[in-house]
C-alpha cells in the first residue's frame, strides 16, 4: 500500500471519530435521549476519546461530558467513577481556551448535583485548576470557571472554604470588573455562593474589596446581573453588624430604591432580601432605609407581587417594627397594617402566614397607639381565627398566639375587643377581660356602649373559677355598673323574674 | 491551926468552887463567845453598812453629776444631728424638686420629645409620598424606554420586510397585493414599500443584511433613526450618532457628472504652449549671482541654507523642457 492510502485510513478514522463525538454532543443536548446513551455505554466511549490527539475531538468529547454529566447525577457519578477527573484537571493547565471552557464546563456539570461529587472535584485538584483558569485571558474561560468554582462552593462551607482557600477570591472581584455582562453575572453569582456561608467566608470576600464593585453595578440595565448584585450583598450582610454597617457605607440606598420598580420580579426579590438583612441587625440600620423612603416602596412591591416573593418584604416589615416604637409607628404610617392583613388573606401558605401574623405582632405590641391600628385592621378576629383553626400548622398557631397575647395586653380600643369576647378560648379571654376591666372604670360611654352592644351580657355568661385572675377582672368589671343592671343581664334572670312571679300573692 | 484548916475546908470548897465555876465558864463560855461574837459581827455589819449606804450614796451622787453630763453632751450631739438631718432633707428636697423638673425637662426635649416624634413621623411620611411619587414616574420613564425601544424594533423590522418585498409594488398596470381594488385605501405596508428605496444587492449586502441596524446599505451615509433608513428615500440628512465609515473594497462612487460640453472643452482646449518660458531663461544666471552677492555678507549656515533651496529651481526649471 502507497503512504497515501495507509494515510488515508488514519483520515477516515479520525472523521469516523469526529463525527461519533459531534452527534453524541449533539444527542446529549437533550434530555430524552440522554438514558439511552448512558445504557449504551457511552461514559467508557468518551473516555478514551478526551485523551485523543485531535484537539477538536478532544473538545467536543468534553463537551459531550459536560451536557451528559449535566444532566443527572447518575451520570456525574459515572464520571468521578471512571476517573477522568484528574485527567481533565491535568489538561486544563495545558490545553488552549475551548479545551478549558469545555473541561470547566464538565467539573461544572459534575460538582452541581451534591456535596460529594464536589469534594471529589476538589480532592482532583480541581479548585487550584480552575482558579489558575480565572488568570487567563478568554473571558469565556473565566466565566466557565468561575461557574463552576460557585457551584462548588454552593453546597457548603467547607467547600466555600476550599475555594477561598485557593486564591479564587481577588480573581473573582477582579472578574466583577471585566466589560463582558455574563462574565460579571457569573462572578457576582460566584462570590453570593461563597459568602452566603459563614461570617468569615463573607469577610474574605469583603476585605478583597467586592462591595464597592458591587455597588457600582446596581445601577446597571441588565436584570440578570443587578439580580446576582443584590444576593451577593444581602449573603455578605446577613451575618454581622459590621459587615451590614459596610454595605451601607457604600451608598447603595437611595439608589437601590428605585430597582424596587425594576420589571424583573426576581431583582426586585433580592433588594428586599439585601433591605431584610441589613434591617435584622440594630434599629439604626433600620433608621437609614426608613429615612430613604425604603419601607413606602416595600409595601407598595408588596401589593404587586404574590406568593412566595412577598416573604422577604413582610420580614423586613417585622424586623423594622420590632427594634423599637417609633419605627413601628413609622410602619403603620406607611401603611403597612393594611397592606399585611391584604397579605394576610390573600395567601394560603403556612410560612407565609406565620411570618405575617409574625409582623403584625411585632407592630401592635408596643404602645396603646400600635395596637389600635392592628385592630382597626380587624386584624384580631381573624387572628384568633388563624389561632382557632384546626388545620393551621403549629408554628403558625403558636405565633397567633403569641401575637394576639402581646396587641391584647396593650389594646385599649374596645369596639376591636368585642368579637374576641364571643368566640375566644378562656386563656385569650382572660387578656380580653383584663383589658376591659382597664378601661370600663374610667370612661362613661364605653360603659354603655358595653352594655348596650350586648357585651355585659357576654361577661355574664363566662363562667370563672372563683378565686382566678378571670373572675377577678369579671367582678372588676362587674362593679363598674350598677347592680340592677348586672343582675338584669345575668344568665337565667328570666326565670328567676318568673319564679318572683309564680310566687307573688296580691295583696 | 483552925484557920488552917478553915483555910483547907475552904480550900476544898475553893478548889471545888474554883472547879465549879472553871467547869461552869467554860460551859458558858462557848455560848458567852458565841454571844459575844455575835454582837459585835452585827455591830461591825452596822458600821459597814453604814459605810456602804455612805459609800452608795456618794456613788449615786458621782454617777448622776457624770450621766447627767454625758446626757448633756450626748443630746447636745444629737440636736445638731437633727439639725444637720433636717438641713439635708430639706436639701434633698429641693434637690429633688430641681432634678425632677430638669429630667421632665430633659426627657422631654431630648430623649422622647414628642414634637420631634411628630415631625420624624411626618418627615416619614412626607419622604415616603415622595419616593412613591419619584418611583412612580421612574417606572413610567422605563416603561415609556423600553415600549419606545420596542416600537423602534417593529418599525426596523416592518421596513425591512418592505425593503425585502419590493418587488410586491403596485406598478400603472397592475395593483400589488398590498393595493387591492376592494379596499378602500392602500394597506400601510404599501405605503411603506412606496417610501422604499431600492438598491441593488451588492457583494456587501450580506454584511448589510447581518448587522442592519448598524452598517446601513454601502451607498447611504448614515443610519438616521427611527421614520427614517438607509432604504427610505426622502431622510438623507439626519445626523447619526457614530460616524460609519466607507465599506473599503466599494468602487468609489462619482460625483457630480460635469456637462459634456465642458469635457469636451477640456480635451480640446490647447493650453498656451509657447516655446518661451513662463521665466527668463537667463533666470538661472541671475539667481546664481545674487546667490554669490548675499554669499559674500552672510555665514556657511547662510549659505548652505541658500545653497539648498538653491536645489528645487534646477527642478522647477527642468519640469518645461
């Protein structure tokens, strides 16, 4: 045979090889045909073919991984198994920038299905290979390394720490900098992951300069990114005052107000969480987003929105109005308490409903004044009728309570106390009477409007054990009125009238 | 004799008498001694009671003068205690008076001043009204940007369909699709493809094709904005925002053609050619000797800068030969 034709054998095996590599890519794009090519053995086929002397097939093998791996975590396993990782680890340091995004593209796709598979990525080496991957100059490498170092560090703080401890950090916030907007996304998304852990793992990012970058880029038009911009910073407020106390030093308020109104819903999720995190820590971070207006468009994002995405708007509402008394009244001023009994109504889900009742609580308990407001809401019916409900989980009917017993030890608005006297089981009952026997003492037209509205009646009608706090406040109240009138509203009065009657003997 | 023996009868009698009263003594004399004893045991306790009542009583005497003295003192100490109690508590008092008012005072100014409570809450509210307001005319702003933006698409994207089917144009003979007889008025799209300019597709209509927004046709200068386009035909002079640079490999397109006249003009009108120079022949000469005239007043510098423009008149007098 001439060189040409044994050549010519090599040609065609190489465009047989090429050709398997590109459809299994191909195939591997979607999701049906995926078990049947992990059937067919396809794992053991692209192995030996990521070690191929073609570069391209090299690539696209890689690339077939990646998709396959991708998928699920079978399949991710079956990678790990097989040992390609440190092989792919060992090329990324050498290879030229498609082989490197293709192999970050599979640690990727291996590390994002649990715990486990990343410590095996990390224990190939794969940590220090990506982070020498975010040196290079290919944005499109960085930002496939940089996604799979956050998937890595996603899962848990050691993990994070692992990251962290390879030098990924000051890449990353150098990454923040770069023009390209999905490089930016990806190493927002990236230090969010990292920090979201612990304190520490948030002051490495911190002390690598990331919150000033971040807070440039709030302003940005593209949601995606201002929606990675504001959960990195509310992960790196959530723990400490200091750090919280940093964020906002770098003056995002004022501005981060307005991305409230931005269309994508998920941006304007995570500038409520970055408010509910900075709010949490001491009444005067509260103070600062109260003064810039924050707590108006707060509620209003309330209004707009439904379902899970109003529960860190309605945290933040409690957490503001629980630090102290003025701001709860600054609450109420913005017209939170409607707002939250709309809430409150309107959704269906327990966790939903417990942090509602959570708010409503923490605004009604300070003062007289608060707890008017809750009540004119005709919040207390329906909270006793949340704390009466069978069907309502524990944690929900344990903040009822909790709620109602803090607004009733300092409601004074007697026309909001009254359906409580009817349905109220006798521990909510004995606040109730409490209250009333506060007030009657002191004020004549309450005292009719008592008698009038059928509440003496309804106090008559309880029946105390001598001698406990209940019946005292009922013969508090009692003494407020005159005895012909106690006795005429006393249960059975009518019989006993007619018994006088049966007895009478005209004279 | 007698008076012997009287003397012994008696002395019997005194011997017996002497034992008599010995024997009787001494039986008396323990109750005699005890007797005697006696007497003088109270008489001594009389004299020593006597003394001691003697004694008591100058005792009594010293310890009424010295607790009387010691009372003296000791209430002349606590009068002034009492003084000195009844000055503090009428201090205290009045400094109790002071402080009360000055914390009422205090309280009420600095830490739960009302009035600033108030005006924080309005402030409050008033903030939050304006920042409803600003968000308000922001998101109206947004959303008035992105319709605009959309409506710029559509309209790019209308015209560029009515660039593409301009062949769909109503002709005199024969109405286009878009031109029906059984309607009313024309359809806008043939409106649009009235307003179309047609350009031939040249080798750089692909590129145009690819970026259109961008990179407009190779003949039109500049993409203008939104009525107009590279295609339309009556927007030429709408300013861009980026300048766009000739496509390289065009053929350079013609100005303005001149009248036929002129060209023929041109070709046939004879330049005056004349053997004379439009300078002296002897111009050489004369540069020469003004040359060696200046040569002889000024330096080498002087005339080494002579002697180099010196150079372009050879040329310059070469170019009519």
């Amino acid at each position: 045979m001439s060189q040409r034709q044994i050549i010519q054998v090599f040609e065609q095996y190489q465009k047989a090889r090429m050709q398997f590599v590109q459809t299994v890519a191909d195939l591997a794009s979607r999701p049906q045909n995926i078990e049947i090519l992990h059937n067919a053995g396809v794992m053991s086929m692209l192995r030996p073919l990521m070690l191929d002397v073609v570069p391209s097939i090299q690539q696209t093998a890689a690339l077939a991984l990646g998709r396959l791996a991708d998928h699920s975590d079978d399949l991710a396993e079956a990678v790990v198994k097989e040992d390609i990782l440190p092989q792919l680890v060992h090329s990324l340091s050498l290879q030229n920038r498609f082989y490197k995004k293709a192999a970050a593209f599979v640690l990727r796709a291996v590390a994002k299905h649990s715990p486990e598979l990343s410590q095996s990525v990390v224990a190939s080496g794969g940590v220090d290979a990506l982070v020498l991957c975010l040196e290079e100059f290919d944005p499109g490498v960085k930002e496939a390394a940089a996604w799979a170092l956050g998937y890595i560090a996603r899962h848990n703080a050691l993990l994070a720490q692992s990251v962290v401890d390879a030098g990924a950090v000051p890449l990353l916030v150098m990454c923040l900098l770069e023009p390209e907007l999905a490089l930016k996304r990806i190493a927002a998304s990236t230090l969010s992951d990292i920090s979201k852990h612990t304190p520490e793992l948030a002051q490495t990012v911190v002390d690598n300069g990331a919150i000033a970058h971040l807070a440039q880029m709030i302003l940005n038009p593209d949601a995606k990114l201002k929606r990675q911009v504001f959960s990195a910073l509310s992960q790196i407020s959530k723990h400490s005052v200091s750090l919280a106390e940093l964020v906002i030093e770098a003056e995002i308020f004022p501005a981060a107000v307005a991305c409230l109104r931005d269309p994508d819903e998920y941006v304007k999720k995570n500038v409520t969480t970055l408010m509910r995190e900075v709010v949490q820590h001491t009444p005067e971070l509260s103070q600062v987003i109260v003064n810039c207006g924050g707590m108006a468009a707060v509620i209003d994002y309330l209004g707009n929105c439904s379902g899970n995405l109003r529960l860190p708007g309605i945290m933040m509402l409690g957490y503001v109005a629980a630090h102290s008394e003025n701001l709860a009244m600054a609450v109420i001023l913005s017209k939170g308490v409607p707002q939250l009994a709309l809430c409150l109504s309107e959704e269906s889900d327990h966790t939903m409903k417990a942090a509602t009742v959570w708010s409503i609580g923490q605004i009604g308990h300070h003062t007289p004044e608060h707890a008017k407001a809750v009540a004119t809401a005709n919040l207390l019916p329906k909270l006793l009728e949340l704390y009466m409900d069978a069907s309502s989980s524990e944690d929900l009917q344990a903040k009822c309570k909790k709620a109602l017993k803090s607004i009733l030890q300092k409601c004074t608005y007697l026309p909001g106390l009254e359906p409580l006297l009817y349905d109220a089981p006798s521990n909510i009952l004995k606040h109730v009477v409490c209250q009333f026997s506060k007030v009657l003492p002191h004020d004549s037209k309450a005292r009719r409007l008592f008698v009038t509205s059928g509440g003496l009646k309804k106090v008559q009608e309880i029946q105390a054990e001598p001698g406990s706090p209940l019946q005292e406040h009922i013969n508090a109240i009692n003494s407020c009125f005159p005895e012909e009138i106690v006795r005429y509203y006393s249960p059975g009065y009518s019989e006993v009238l007619l018994e006088r009657l049966e007895n009478y003997q005209p004279a | 004799m007698a008076e012997l023996l009287q003397i012994k009868s008696q002395v019997k009698e005194f011997q017996q008498e002497y034992v008599d009263k010995n024997s009787y003594a001494e039986e008396n004399r323990q109750k005699e001694n005890q007797a005697a004893t006696r007497i003088q045991s109270w008489f001594r306790a009389c004299k020593v009671r006597a003394y001691l009542s003697h004694l008591h009583k100058q005792a009594v005497i010293i310890q009424k003068i010295w607790r009387g003295f010691t009372a003296r003192a000791r209430f002349r100490q606590m009068v002034k205690a009492a003084y000195f109690i009844m000055k503090m508590n009428f201090y205290e008092e009045m400094a109790v008076r002071i402080q009360r008012r000055w914390r009422g005072f205090f309280v009420r100014k600095y830490i739960h001043n009302f009035y600033a409570r108030k005006s924080y809450l309005e402030g409050v509210s008033q903030k939050n009204e304006l920042v409803r307001q600003e968000l308000d005319e922001l998101e109206e702003l947004q959303k008035r940007e992105r319709d605009c933006l959309e409506m710029v698409k559509e309209q790019t994207a209308k015209v560029y369909q009515a660039y593409r089917l301009h062949h769909l144009l109503s002709t005199k003979q024969c109405p286009g699709v878009f031109n029906s007889p059984f309607r009313p008025a024309p359809h806008e799209m043939e409106q649009l493809l009235r307003q179309v300019k047609y350009q031939a597709p040249t080798r750089l209509a692909h590129r145009g094709r690819s970026c259109l927004l961008g990179m407009p046709g190779p003949a039109a200068p500049s993409f203008p904005g939104t009525p107009g386009s590279p295609w339309i035909k009556n927007t030429r002079t709408c300013s861009s925002s980026r300048p766009i640079l000739h496509p390289i490999a065009c053929k350079k397109e013609q100005s303005q053609f001149r009248e036929p006249g002129e060209v023929w003009e041109q070709h046939l009108h004879c330049p005056d050619l004349t053997l004379r120079l439009q300078t002296s022949h002897t111009h050489l000469e004369e540069a020469q000797k003004q040359l060696r005239q200046q040569e002889g007043t000024g330096s080498m510098l002087h005339h080494l800068s002579h002697s180099r423009s010196s150079f372009t008149h050879p040329a310059y007098a070469k170019s009519f030969r």
